[in-house]
C-alpha cells in the first residue's frame, strides 16, 4: 500500500506556499464565479472524459494531480468507483478539506508536484542551471517510480499552470537568462508528461490561448505551454471560453484550446 505522506519528506513544499500558489487558487475560484456558465461546457467535457478514460483500468487506486475546487473532477463518482482517491495540490482550500470528510476512502495530499519548487525557491548567485537540471532530473525518476504503482492517474488542468511561479520567481532573480529559463520550464513540463505512466493516465492540458477584443477581432494568439503534446491518445478537444468579461486580460475575451488525452 503506497504511503502518500511520506512523499512529503522529499518534497516539503511547505515554504513556497507563499510564493502566489494560495492567492491563484483563490483567483479559480472567483473567475469560475464570474463567468457563471461559460465554463459550463469545459468543465463537464473534463469531467466525462475523465470518467470514460477510468472505464479500462482496475479499480485500487485514482490519483489527480491538480485537484484544486474539484470544479472539474467528477469526484463522488470516482470515489465510489475506486477503492483509494487520492487527489494532490499544492495547497487544498479549506471548504475542500471540509467536503473531503464525508468521504471514507479520499486522501488529500499536499505537495508541490514537480518535486524542484524548493530547489527553484532557494536558487542564489552560486546556483548553477545545471544544480536544476541534475535535481529535476532526480525528482523526475523518483515521480516515475511512484506513479508506476496507482490504477489511474489524472492530470488536471495544470500543465500549463506547473511552471507559471517558478519562471516568475526565477526571471525576477535574473541568475539566468530569458531562454534559459524558458528551456528549463520546457523540461520540467516534459519530465511531468514523461512520468504520466502508460497506458493507465489521462491528461486534460489548455495548450493554446486565444484574446479578442469585444469586436471579435483575434489580438492575440499563441501557445501556453512549452512542449508538444502526443498526437497518439488524443481522444477529445474543446474551447474554454476562460474569460469574457476582460478580467483576466484587461478588456478582452480569453478563450483557451483543451486537449484529452489518454497516455
Ligand atoms: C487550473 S487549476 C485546475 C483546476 C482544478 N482542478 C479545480 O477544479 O479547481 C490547476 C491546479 O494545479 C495546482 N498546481 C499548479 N502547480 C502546481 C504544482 N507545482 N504542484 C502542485 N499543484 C500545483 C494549482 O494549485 C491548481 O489548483
């Protein structure tokens, strides 16, 4: 039986909750408020895809990485589904913790899921860029090694999310370059797609972003991750109209390009 608290022990996360994580989970919450039922659709294709992809696997052990609000995990379903859910975040809302409690079998960790965010958050002048590769390296073979043991494993919604305060935190630090620091953010979002074990996880990633002014004329467009996502296993795609009332980005409408995808 995989003890998920031990995992603490190698990634502490506790000091880099402070870093924004908190705030941004709060900002979800109120952004999922504001746009009422634009998010409707995104967040029930996620759910579905997520509940046919659990179909084909056995049934110990659900894992979701990125839980949040569980605005987008069909929760009570996988619960009765799996004997062990266990969802993951970097800090879970205390209305979560609260709703958790009527359930038997959820378990709820907090971890900062890449495993570097420590290691990013105390880089100083002797840092050297290869110190971050040779730890993501680490942290990755570690991820792979404990994933291998869970039934299902879930990604959600948070590829494009996974390296956002780390790149803040280390272009504010000016140690490294622009591109360098890009290259790194590109490894660890590769690292946590390649540690996705076969054949048993699903990944819901927004990968592309659209702004337009309140015309409809396209402002803006391009990709909000770094890496490509694996044509094979891609089984649904949608548009999350993320934020039409221009608060997101001042006075324009967001909409973000959804992939499913089974691994
Ligand atoms: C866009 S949200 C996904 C929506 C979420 N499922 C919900 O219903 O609220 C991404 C989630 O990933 C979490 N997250 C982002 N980076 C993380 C990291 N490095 N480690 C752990 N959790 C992280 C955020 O805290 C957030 O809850």
């Amino acid at each position: 039986m995989i003890n998920f608290k031990l995992i603490k022990r190698f990634f502490p996360g506790k000091n880099i909750k402070n870093i924004g994580f908190s705030k941004d989970i709060e900002g979800i919450y109120t952004r999922f408020l504001n746009e009422g039922n634009n998010w409707t659709e995104h967040l029930e294709n996620t759910k579905k895809s997520i509940l046919i992809s659990s179909q084909n696997k056995n049934k110990d052990l659900c894992v979701v990485l990125g839980s949040g609000w569980w605005l987008d995990i069909p929760v009570q379903e996988l619960s009765q589904m799996f004997k062990r859910l266990v969802l993951v975040d970097i800090v879970h809302p205390s209305q979560i913790k609260h709703k958790a409690q009527k359930y038997s079998n959820i378990e709820l960790i907090e971890i900062e899921i890449t495993g570097i965010g420590n290691k990013i958050f105390n880089v100083d002048s002797s840092s050297s860029l290869n110190d971050l590769i040779v730890s993501t390296s680490i942290a990755k073979d570690f991820n792979l090694s404990f994933y291998n043991d869970i039934d299902y494993l879930v990604s959600a919604n948070l590829l494009s999310q996974l390296t956002v305060f780390f790149e803040k935190y280390l272009n504010q630090k000016k140690r490294f370059s622009l591109s360098e620091v890009n290259n790194f953010a590109k490894l660890i979002q590769q690292n946590h797609l390649d540690s996705l074990p076969k054949g048993k996880s699903c990944l819901i990633a927004d990968y592309f972003e659209k702004f337009y002014d309140n015309n409809n004329q396209i402002l803006h467009q391009g990709k909000r991750i770094y890496v490509d996502l694996p044509e094979k296993g891609n089984k649904n795609e949608w548009i999350w109209k993320f934020d039409l009332k221009g608060n997101y980005k001042f006075g324009k409408k967001v909409y973000f390009d959804v992939k499913f995808l089974d691994v």
